[in-house]
C-alpha cells in the first residue's frame, strides 16, 4: 500500500525519509539518497564556512544506538546550493535543507540565500548539540524568538525547525506559543540527546574522544523520548503544523507508532547508518503492510489517531 504524505502542503510520494546528518554530506552520499527511496532528500546542517568537525573518533556504534559527537562537519551552504539544482534535476524528489549558525547574523545569511535557492524546504536546526561553549538555542526561548524575528519572514518557501528534546510538558507549550507566532511550517521532533555518556569500561575511557567523551545520544535508547514530543506538540499545535518524527524509527512498527502519535513522515537516521540505503523501501513496505492489515486506506486516516486507554 502506498505512503503518500504532504508535509507543508506539498506532497512526499512515501512517509520515509532521512534525517540530516547521517551519510549525507558529500554529494556523493546525497547522490545515493536520491536514487534510494527515501521520499525527499534532507542535507546535513551546514554552516557559513566548510568545518572538518570535532577529532575522530566521533562516532560509536552500540546495539541499541549511536553516540557521536561529529561537530558540524560540512562543505559550508554555498555547495548545499549548488548540489540542490543538480539533485533536483536528476532524482525529482524534494530537497531539504538544514541550516545551523554561531550566531543570528550566520543564521539570517544562511536561509535568506535558501530562500533564493531552488531548494523545497529550509529545516532551521536549533538544536544542534556537540559544539563546545555553543548551547542548543532551542532550549533558550528568548534567543529562539530573537532568532525567528530574524529569519522567519526571508522568503516563500516552508521554514521548519528541528527541535531538541523536552522532557517538561512547559518547555513544549512554551516552544509551541513560539512556532505559532512565527508561522512556523513544520517541526523535525527531535535531534538527538546532547552531551551523554557511553563508558567503555574495559578501556575505562568513554567510547568517543571529542569534547572528553560527552555526543548526542540516537537510536532506540531515545525513541520513547522522540514519541513524547512529537505526540505533545501534535496536541499542541493541533494538527496545524507538519510534523517529522525522528528518534530510533527502524521499522515499519515504529513508524506507525509515530503516525498515530502525530507525525506526517519520519525521518531515519541511526537505522540508515546501520542498514544502508535498504531500510527506506523497508521500513515503508512495512508500514503499508501495517496499515492493510488493520484496514486503514491511507496514512492521513491514521495520522494522531492514538486511543486513550
Ligand atoms: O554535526 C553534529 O555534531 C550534529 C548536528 Br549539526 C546535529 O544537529 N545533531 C547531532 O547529533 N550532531
């Protein structure tokens, strides 16, 4: 069954996609997304300059997820422009970009030149974590709304925001008073958790080097964490904002977990990594196979459509 979904008023053709930052910062990698079957094709946070990122190793893999601490690594937005044309030219699919800046100036210079881009979606990161001395603007809420006064009227295309996790319900009201205000189109619910911990305790020494061992938790350690706040801003926004889960989706299961908890789509991240390129025709497949069974005849039928117990 098919998976066709809009975000923002625009259509997707499934309701799997990739999440920034995994495998999609070259555009050789951006390249294999587009020939996959992820629905739309999301790029890696980019920054005014290249970064090389934080020293490797950055990134630990355990069963249950990934920890890392990567530290922006891009080739700087003025390539992410460039590839858009090309990849739009060639996979026919949407193009999303992520935006991430050391200040409201970076910010306002970032978007304001993918507003006058060829690409479909901006996804304002304020959530990035693993910079040092750099704190995740979304949990300041100040600075968020000085930051969306900047940038939120730059041009036609859907802005939306990747958020990080809250774990109070006044933090989600708070942010959401925030996204109404603004016009916000779409939220990315969540990046993952910033500045844990995984020890190795053989080694006796944390499993990645960068910033003494503190990344951003993904993967099935934050899945319930990631369903919370895309469920809270769902009854929050009532259903007027698209929403992208993202946080430990690796089955068709979970997705329709997060389709009844309120998403439009998902995003996958830590599974890509792991799986390569197959898990976003299998996830979907999945996911269909989930809604024909129980009798539903397209995912906006099922969308927040969780029973209370
Ligand atoms: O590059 C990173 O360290 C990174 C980013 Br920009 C982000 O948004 N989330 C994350 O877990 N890592």
């Amino acid at each position: 069954m098919e998976t066709k979904t809009k975000i923002a008023g625009a259509e997707l053709n499934s309701f799997v996609l990739n999440a920034s930052g995994v495998r999609d910062t070259t555009l050789e990698e951006l390249e294999i997304i587009g020939k996959s079957n992820s629905s739309a094709i999301v790029m890696k946070s980019c920054t005014i300059e290249p970064r090389e990122g934080n020293p490797e190793p950055r990134c630990a893999e355990t069963p249950l997820g990934i920890i890392q601490s990567m530290g922006w690594p891009n080739l700087g937005y003025k390539k992410y422009i460039e590839f858009t044309s090309l990849l739009k030219e060639k996979y026919h699919k949407p193009i999303i970009a992520s935006t991430a800046g050391f200040s409201t100036k970076e910010y306002k210079e970032i978007t304001s030149a993918f507003q006058n881009s060829p690409v479909d979606f901006i996804e304002v990161s304020v959530s990035c974590p693993n910079i040092e001395n750099h704190p995740q603007v979304g949990y300041d809420f100040e600075a968020t709304e000085e930051l969306l006064s900047q940038i939120s009227n730059l041009g036609p295309k859907p802005l939306g925001l990747k958020l990080p996790a809250y774990l109070d319900f006044i933090q989600q009201k708070q942010m959401a008073k925030i996204i109404k205000k603004f016009g916000i189109s779409f939220i990315s619910c969540i990046n993952s958790i910033g500045n844990v911990l995984i020890v190795d305790s053989e080694r006796e020494t944390p499993v990645i080097k960068s910033r003494k061992g503190f990344g951003g938790l993904s993967g099935d350690y934050i899945k319930p964490i990631a369903l919370g706040n895309v469920r809270g801003f769902f009854e929050l926004l009532g259903g007027e904002v698209s929403i992208f889960g993202v946080g430990g989706i690796k089955t068709g299961q979970d997705a329709f977990e997060f389709l009844l908890a309120g998403a439009d789509a998902v995003q996958v991240g830590t599974v890509f990594e792991k799986e390569g390129i197959n898990c976003f025709e299998r996830i979907n497949r999945e996911l269909g196979e989930i809604l024909e069974r129980k009798g539903y005849s397209s995912v906006s039928e099922a969308k927040g459509k969780l029973k209370y117990l």
